[in-house]
C-alpha cells in the first residue's frame, strides 16, 4: 500500500461519562467505514483528564476497550485512544490500538504530566513501540510524550513512518502543541498527526483543538482548528521515502541510550 488514510477526530469530551462519550464517537465515526485507515481519538477520550482514577477506571479489556475492537471492525480501520485503566492493582493511561483482525496493542503513557498532579495517580510506562499498518510504521504516544524528544527519536529499533500523538491538550500552551509537533516531523523524517480535543473539562480548563497532520518537512497537511471537527488526511508513502533518500540527516543523530 501506498498512502494511509488517516482520520483526526476532535471533539468535546462529556466528564467522566465513558457511555455518553461511545455513543458520540460512535455516531461520528460510522460513516467513515470502507473511507479511513486509521481514527484517532484523543487521550482519555471516555472520560476527559480526570485523576478520579479509582471511579473511573476500567479494567484490562474492559467495556471501552471491547468497543474499540468492535468499532475497527465496523469501520474496517484501526482505531486509536487511550483510556483510564486499572491493572494488577494499579492505574495506566492506556493507549489502545484496535484493529478490524482483533489485535489490541496497549502504550502506557511513559510522561506523566506533573502539573496535573497525574504522576501521582497513574503509573508511567516504560518503552515505545511500533506497529506496521497497511504499509506503514506507526508509533503512538500520548500528549506529554511530545515534550520529550530523546523518548521519541526514529532510530535502529524504533523505525517508523508516521509519529502520532493523542491529547488533552490545554489552550493556554497551544502554541507549544502546534510546535512541537512541527518539530518532532522535522526531526525524524516522518509524518506526525496530533489529535486534541475541544472546549472545557471538568475544571474549567479549555482546550483548543489544533489537531494536525505533519509532513516531513514540517507543513501542515490538515490544521482542525479550535472546532469540533473530524478531518481525513491521505499520507503517501513516495514523498517521504524519496526525501529520506534525497536528505538522510538520521544517518548523522547522535548514538544513544534510554534507561528503563
């Protein structure tokens, strides 16, 4: 396969009411069967950024996560979120990655957003991984992630195409969003898409979208703005590798190693 569709869906997130949340994902997102790839929803989309971690969360495989799998098979598309999850006695946001096969891939936000006191209710995970995808490398994190480069270099191991990112972004540092974003596509040769949500959580604190998909070059391909908005981009596989070819800085990026 040669291009990837990709399907940023930016939404409000009703707090801390997980069914109300399915059901309006679910009737956006049925209509783009047999028309994406791949749908990104933001983080801690059944919920919004709550630390209410003993209420809220869900176990492994449980109800939000068996909606996941049943909504990639209906749309014939992987989908992708993350979720407040309980495990082994304690708290994960969890990204899961759903398929129309049946795989479920889960991330553990490795960064855990301090300010939001969230380092003290979940637990981090520990290292990224890539999934391949209709032809693509994909590698998915979550929000905070993005303010570590080091974390998220491409290199030997950690080889893709396109660097993803779910959030809940706050408005008042959306011009670090917009940027970083710019700067992990320019840094690493790759595609990068951003999926934020929209309007006030349970605290008040507002959000402003600015959901995008990245090129290499770090143009924007689809910018959603400040609305509530899902938007289907189509990343091509040529143009990246030809400019890989044509300009490969990775062969000159510093040796490294991260510790557990």
């Amino acid at each position: 396969m040669t291009s990837l569709r990709v399907s940023l869906v930016q939404q409000p997130l009703a707090w801390q009411d997980p069914a109300a949340n399915r059901a309006h994902f679910e009737s956006l997102l049925l209509p783009l069967a047999g028309h994406t790839d791949l749908v990104l929803l933001p983080e801690t989309f059944t919920t919004g950024f709550s630390m209410e971690v003993e209420r809220l969360g869900e176990p492994a495989g449980g109800p939000s996560a068996q909606w996941l799998g049943q909504l990639a098979q209906r749309l014939d598309a992987a989908v992708a979120g993350s979720i407040i999850t309980a495990d082994g006695g304690r708290y994960y946001n969890r990204l899961h990655w759903a398929t129309p096969e049946g795989q479920l891939r889960t991330y553990d936000k490795r960064h855990l957003f301090r300010m939001g006191r969230e380092h003290e209710h979940f637990t981090p995970g520990r290292s990224p991984w890539v999934v391949p995808w209709r032809g693509f490398n994909v590698c998915p994190q979550v929000c905070y992630d993005l303010r570590f480069p080091v974390f998220s270099r491409r290199r030997s191991g950690l080889d893709y195409d396109l660097l993803i990112y779910v959030a809940n972004w706050p408005a008042p540092r959306a011009a670090a969003w917009r940027q970083l974003l710019r700067a992990r596509a320019i840094e690493n040769l790759a595609y990068v898409v951003g999926v934020n949500r929209v309007g006030p959580d349970g605290h008040g604190v507002p959000h402003s979208g600015d959901s995008a998909a990245i090129d290499f070059l770090g143009q924007a391909l689809v910018d959603c703005g400040d609305s509530p908005a899902v938007a289907t981009v189509t990343l091509e596989a040529a143009p990246l590798q030809a400019f890989r070819t044509k300009f490969p800085a990775h062969l000159d990026a510093d040796r490294f190693t991260l510790e557990p």
